[in-house]
C-alpha cells in the first residue's frame, strides 16, 4: 500500500523558487487588476460579480505556465466567452440543471478544440452559467460579454504586462520554422531528427499535449546540444580562439578598414571602444549594402567614391567604420562550451566575438574553427578506448559458478 501510494505522488517540480514566487506574484497582480478594472468600468450595482470564479483558473495557466498553448491570449479570450453563451444556450433550452450542466460543458470542450480554443476554466465558466441561477439567467448574453468577458480581457493584458516584465515571452507566439525563407531546413537540423519525425509521433498520440510543438522541439535540440556537449568534454571558447585579432575604433576611416579587411583575409572586424569592449561588427556585407555593390555595373568606380573622403566637414556619405557598423552585436564569454556556438552560428554568423570577465575583447572564433573544433572532438572520441562491459562480467561469472 505504502508503494502504491508513493506512486501516485507527481514528481518534483524542476523550477526555481523564484519562478514559483513569480507564478504566485502574478496572479495576485492580475486578479487585482481584473477585479478593481471592471469595478471601474461597469460598476458593482449589477447583480453578476465583479470577478468570476474560473478567473482563478486562469489566472493559474496564464502566470503559472504562461508558455502553455492553453493559456494563450485566443484561447482565454474564445474560450471563455463561447464557453460563457453555450452555458447560457443549454440553460434556456434544458430545464433540469443537472442535465444542462454536463452538456453545456461536453459542448464546450467539442466547440473549444474546433475553434482552437481550448482552455480549461472555460469548461468551468460553461458549467457556471448553466447552473448560476436566476441572476445570471436575467443577464442573459450580456453576461457572456460583462463580466467574462471583461475579465478575459483584464486578464491577458495583466499578463500581458507582468509576464514581459519579469523576462518571460508572452504571447507565446511559435517561432519561424526558417530563417532563411527556403524549404530546406535549418543547419542545426538537417542531423538527428527532424520536424517531419516529431510531427509523425505526434500524431501517433493522438492526445493534447500541454506544451507547444516548438517548444517541445526546442527542448529536444537542447538535450541534443547537452549530449554533444558531454561526449565532446570541456572544449571552451578560450581554446579555439584566435587572439591575435585584428580591430578598430568608431572613427576608423572606412578606407583603413577596407584595407585591413582585405590584408588579412578577414571577413568582419570588431568594433572597439577605449576600453576594448566591443561596441559593434564591421563585415564586407556591410561595405556592399553602404555602397551599393550589388549592382556589378561601375562597381570598382562605385567603391573608389565610396572609400574617398569626401572633401570639406561635412558629408552625405559615411566616413568612418561607425556610420556602417552593426550594433548592438553578439558577443559569447570565453568560458562558454563550443556546443553553444553551433546555433548562433548556424543562423548567420561568420564571426563571434569572444570577451573576457570585463567584457573586454579577447578573441574571435571563426566559422572554420568551430568546424575543426567538432571534428576534432569526434575524431578522438572515436579514437578513445571502448568502456569495458563491467556490469556483465557478474552474471556470466554467476552463470560459471
């Protein structure tokens, strides 16, 4: 009995206590604002709440789990109020409240997932209204707009404005498939598994699951970059990193750095301040946007105007590395593993700044030395000895005796 019991207990939660704190500060900021906004807006004569009880509900999803598809602005909004009118619809034409009130929220349930609404306290706004009595009867639809769905709407902008402060993405919109606009998958997913895999297990459990699909994704992509990052071992940024890094300053003449950048067969140059820190990234993609390269006619003519100072103090046309810069740029710490280098990198960049403590520059990695860096990685995991099967050795030598 004992063991059976213990079954039954949900495993530990795998958060922060400051992440429950966060949960438990945000219903309490949302319901107050929900419950004394519409005091303002619509009074506290009438005879329906002011602030519904399946607003605790969602108060739960939208600060306790605030990523879940089911505590998304559409589905708190649809989800409520189509709950709020079907309750009031099965009120109307089922005298028996016992009866109305499971068919009201079976409705529910089958009209939320049609619509892609589904949100759980809708199930209890629709058993509310089928059962709430007279005075919810006498409100008629009005009560499936004021107050459900004066509440639903407080609500998501409370969460709205809560969640984004204290650092979390909400709406918890999907993100792009590909960046690059093409139907080829992105680098970092063209090995392991691929979106088409996750989408046909999916569809094989055929249940709702309360996490998004890109995120569930991405969780999986990152237990792939732990696993990398554990048969790779301690390879960081500081041993791949070339520290002989050619840089300039905001002032530096765009000719010095179009000769620098050609000299040493670089692609970008990082920006620095006085104090080294790195302000911005100059790349030859940089020099073909500012000086219209793109087009091959007069190029070298275009080029020359471009790089020449132009004459007097003033000037329509950049003059210095600061005026073509990208900034704010990505800069990684020397301490980071290499794994983490492979999705910033997949996504663009040819270059990434590395710094030190200070956040002053003290190297750069290249696309080409993270390439060798992996390959060298594999290539000695490969090569290191097989662990031997110890965990075998016991029952064979049972088996002997």
């Amino acid at each position: 009995m004992t063991d059976f019991l213990r079954e039954l207990l949900p495993a530990p939660l795998r958060i922060s206590w400051m992440e429950r704190l966060r949960a438990c500060a945000g219903a309490l900021f949302g319901l107050l604002v929900a419950g004394f906004a519409t005091r303002l807006l619509v009074g506290s004569g009438g005879a329906p709440p002011l602030l519904l009880a399946p607003m605790g509900a969602s108060a739960v999803l939208l600060f306790g789990v605030p990523a879940s598809p089911l505590a998304q602005p559409w589905p708190v909004l649809a989800g409520n109020v189509i709950s709020a009118g079907i309750g009031i619809i099965c009120a109307g034409w089922i005298a028996d409240p016992l009866i109305a009130a499971p068919v009201a929220v079976a409705a529910a349930i089958g009209t939320m997932l049609a619509l892609r609404c589904l949100h759980p306290p809708g199930g209890a706004v629709a058993l509310l209204t089928a059962t709430g009595g007279s005075a919810i009867q006498a409100a008629g639809w009005e009560f499936a707009f004021n107050p459900v769905g004066v509440n639903s709407v407080l609500l998501v902008l409370a969460a709205m404005a809560f969640n984004n402060l204290v650092g979390r993405r909400y709406p918890h919109a999907p993100q792009p498939a590909n960046s690059h606009q093409t139907r080829d998958p992105e680098p970092t997913q063209r090995l392991g598994f691929t979106t088409a895999d996750l989408d046909a297990v999916l569809q094989r459990h055929d249940q709702v699951l309360d996490i998004a699909r890109d995120d569930l994704e991405s969780l999986f992509r990152q237990a792939e970059m732990a696993s990398y990052h554990r048969c790779l071992g301690e390879i960081t940024c500081a041993d791949i990193m070339s520290r002989d890094v050619v840089a300039v300053e905001f002032g530096t003449p765009l000719q010095e750095a179009w000769t620098l950048l050609r000299r040493h067969r670089v692609r970008a140059l990082p920006v620095l301040d006085r104090a080294r820190r790195v302000i911005g990234i100059v790349t030859l993609a940089d020099f073909v946007k500012h000086a219209d390269l793109d087009r091959l006619d007069g190029l070298r003519g275009r080029l020359r105007r471009f790089l020449r100072p132009a004459p007097g103090a003033f000037s329509e046309k950049p003059e210095v590395v600061g005026q073509i810069m990208a900034a704010p740029v990505r800069t990684v710490p020397m301490d980071t593993h290499i794994v983490a280098l492979v999705p910033v990198m997949a996504g663009g960049l040819h270059q990434v700044p590395i710094v030190d403590r200070e956040r002053r520059l003290a190297g750069m990695v290249a696309q080409s030395d993270l390439v060798a860096a992996l390959y060298r990685g594999r290539l000695a995991e490969a090569e290191a000895p097989p662990a031997r099967p110890v965990a075998r050795i016991g029952p064979v030598l049972r088996r002997a005796g």
